[in-house]
C-alpha cells in the first residue's frame, strides 16, 4: 500500500511538473462599482503583486465589470484586509490553486502517446503534427515557418484537399501559454478534418473548397515553461536587454496600434508589448508567413481563453470596422451555433467595448493586412476554473468550438472577396 502511495505522489508530481508551488494560492473575483473602485484596485496592485487573470492588468478594469486576479499565499489575510476596509464586494473563485493545477489532470496515470481528451506536452504536439502528416499525405502538409527565441521549429499545418490558389482561413493556438484548452483545440480540429473528410458534408465540403492553416502552437517556448516551471506563466521567453525580466506578451506584440492602450512598456509586466513591435521571433514568423500569403488568407482566427466570448476588431480602439454590421452579425449567428451542442453561452463584440482595449494584438493586425473577417475566440470556461479548465472538459469545449468554426468557415466560402 505504502509503495502504491509513493508511485501516485510521484505520479501526481510529474503529472503537472510544474516547478512552481502554487499552496494556498487564491484566485479573487472583486466586482467594480465605479472609478473610486477602480483606483482602489490600482491602490491594491501597487501595494501587493497580484496576476489579473481578466482583466490582463489593472490598467484595463473598468467599472460595472468585474475582474479576476490571483493572490499568493502570504498575501491572502493582507488582500481580504484591503478589498474589506474599502468595501469591495469579492468572491473567492479558486480557495487552493495547487489543488486545480493537480486536478486538471483527470488520471494521473499519463499514457506515452498523444491524447486528443488531455493536455499533451509539446514533445508530444510536436511528434503528433510529423505523424498526422505523414499519415495523411492528401490531406496535411507540415512546414516549419521559423524559429522560437529558444530556438524549437514553429509547426504550420495545411489542411485541404489538392488544387491550388484556393481560399484559405488561418487558425492559431497557444498564444498566450497558460491557457492550455488553446492548443487542445487546435489538435482536435486538424484531427476531425482529417477523420470527418470524406464521410460528413460540410467537412468535405470545406476542405474541398479551402485551405487551413493551423498553428497548434504560437508560444512554444512559453508553453514548455507551463510544462516544466511554472503553470502560470502567460508571456513568450525572450530576454529582454537592460532587465532581468523575461518575456513579452505576443498579444501586445503585433504593429496595431502598438503599446498605445492596454500595454505596458515595463519588461516585468505580463502585458509587456516589447522592445518594438514585432520584436519576438515567433510574431514575425507569423507575420511574415500571412504577408506572403495574403492574396490567398480570407479569414484569421485565434483561439485563446477565458471568458467564452467571440471577439472582433478593433482592440485597439473604439473605432468601428468599415464591416462592422457584418461582424456582428456573423459573431452573433456564430456563437448561436456553438450553443446549439452543449448550451454554452458566450457573449460578442468588437474587442475594446466586449472585453477591455488593448493594442497590438494579431487580430487587429490581421484586419488591417485586409483580411477582413479575424475573429478572437476566449474559451471556457467563466472563471470557475479559468486557465485551469479539467481535462473532462477538453471534449465538449472542443466539439462546439469545432460547430462555430465550422460555420464561420462555411460563411466565409459564401462571402469570398
């Protein structure tokens, strides 16, 4: 029995090696009134160095919102002391962090293989994006579009059947590294294309007609880092000259309204836009491979999590698009569809009014390139487990995502320009 013990602590502790303990940590949901409250939260993050989970940082909370933040240990009695002296209504969302990062897992007996319902390490994404293109030779290609600062191959698969110069819709994961549902997501949906094609219409249909590309994995580097130190860590690994902070937050790092709102230009800040604008390595991989191919790239996608919304340009700015009306109403009729499965409700919107402003990210960026359908995409959860969403959940996350890319794809081949 005692051997039995020893085998599942160890089990337990490889399972989510992460070098990071995250004991009595809690995550907080604090609702904002009005500005005072926001000053006094302003107050709280320069007083304690707290992780907004959502809002990114306290510089984009807003009243009548509410924002969700995760505390360490030693300064939860300091936290509850402040938000009630100053009258702050507040929830514990999370009461043991250390305890959602070990039951992400749902069996800590891990298989060797790659797993559609778990979280793969990236040793296994990487071996599984060789395979499923080998595999599939008339369906996936594999191409390496560049480099992370850690120096690891940037995968890009291409799905589609024969032909050239088709339309293409471009799809990417895991920008921000602790939000694991992301690449989750992208792996199944390369994995039902290649097993729906040729058995389900609209699948066949699709794949006939268009390319898609998917990038299972934006932030490697910062996702081995998940893996292997800390659960946590939301930015790439870049060093950054004169600090000894690392990282920049990708989704701050694209040529949109660059570090104008919603960024900070502190290396030490998790929504650091960077030395330049695209100054990361994988930022410019992306960049580069979409400017080439942008006669072909009608429609940009990017998966992250959480809040469950569906969000368009702009970020940057309350600016409305030039097809605003068609934005929304394709982001609406989207997410009606994603909810057709399992009920999962989602909210949409132009970035800035859904979510909070905030410049340079990929989506605003793609827009301006001219492709004018780019849509963002926060999974599940809500913040009951927020970026630690179990694996039991993997599958119906994934299923009704896969319906609303479905439709938008479908929309976009009957709006080609």
């Amino acid at each position: 029995m005692l051997t039995l013990l020893i085998l599942i602590s160890v089990g337990l502790a490889s399972a989510h090696h992460s070098g990071e303990n995250f004991e009595g940590e809690k995550v907080f949901r604090v609702s904002i009134q009005d500005e005072k409250q926001v000053h006094l939260m302003h107050l709280l993050d320069n007083r304690v160095q707290v992780d907004f989970w959502k809002p990114d940082s306290a510089s984009q909370i807003r009243p009548d919102s509410t924002t969700d933040f995760r505390v360490k240990a030693h300064h939860i009695a300091e936290v509850e002391h402040f938000l009630e002296e100053n009258g702050l209504t507040y929830e514990v969302l999370i009461h043991n962090l250390n305890e959602l990062v070990t039951t992400q897992f749902d069996s800590l007996v891990r298989a060797s293989g790659h797993s559609y319902e778990k979280y793969n390490s990236w040793e296994k994404i990487e071996a599984w994006t060789k395979q499923i293109a080998a595999e599939n030779p008339a369906l996936v290609s594999q191409s390496v579009i560049g480099k992370t600062f850690e120096g690891r191959s940037i995968y890009l698969l291409k799905i589609g059947k024969g032909g050239s110069n088709k339309p293409a819709i471009f799809i990417d994961c895991g920008f921000h590294a602790r939000e694991w549902i992301s690449p989750a997501f992208c792996q199944w949906f390369v994995r039902e294309a290649v097993r729906t094609y040729g058995t389900e219409i609209k699948m066949t249909d699709l794949l006939d007609k268009l390319d898609f590309y998917v990038l299972p994995v934006f932030n490697i580097d910062g996702y081995v880092y998940t893996w292997t130190k800390n659960r946590m860590w939301r930015k790439t690994r870049s060093t950054i000259s004169g600090s000894s902070c690392i990282g920049t937050d990708p989704n701050r790092n694209f040529n949109a309204g660059w570090c104008e709102v919603g960024a900070s230009n502190n290396p030490c800040a998790d929504t650091y836009c960077g030395p330049t604008a695209e100054s990361e390595k994988e930022t410019q991989a992306l960049v580069n491979f979409i400017r080439q191919n942008l006669n072909s790239i009608k429609a940009y996608v990017t998966i992250h999590s959480y809040s469950q919304m569906l969000l368009f340009p702009y970020s940057k700015s309350y600016d409305l698009t030039k097809n605003h009306v068609e934005l929304n109403t394709l982001a609406k009729a989207t997410i009606k569809e994603l909810a057709t499965l399992h009920g999962t409700k989602y909210t949409y919107g132009p970035g800035a009014t859904t979510i909070y402003p905030a410049a340079g990210g990929s989506d605003d960026w793609a827009y301006d390139q001219g492709i004018k359908y780019s849509f963002t995409f926060e999974l599940r959860d809500t913040g009951r487990y927020g970026f630690l969403l179990p694996e039991s959940q993997i599958k119906p996350t994934c299923e009704e995502t896969l319906l609303a890319i479905k439709y938008l794809s479908n929309y976009v081949l009957e709006h080609l320009y």
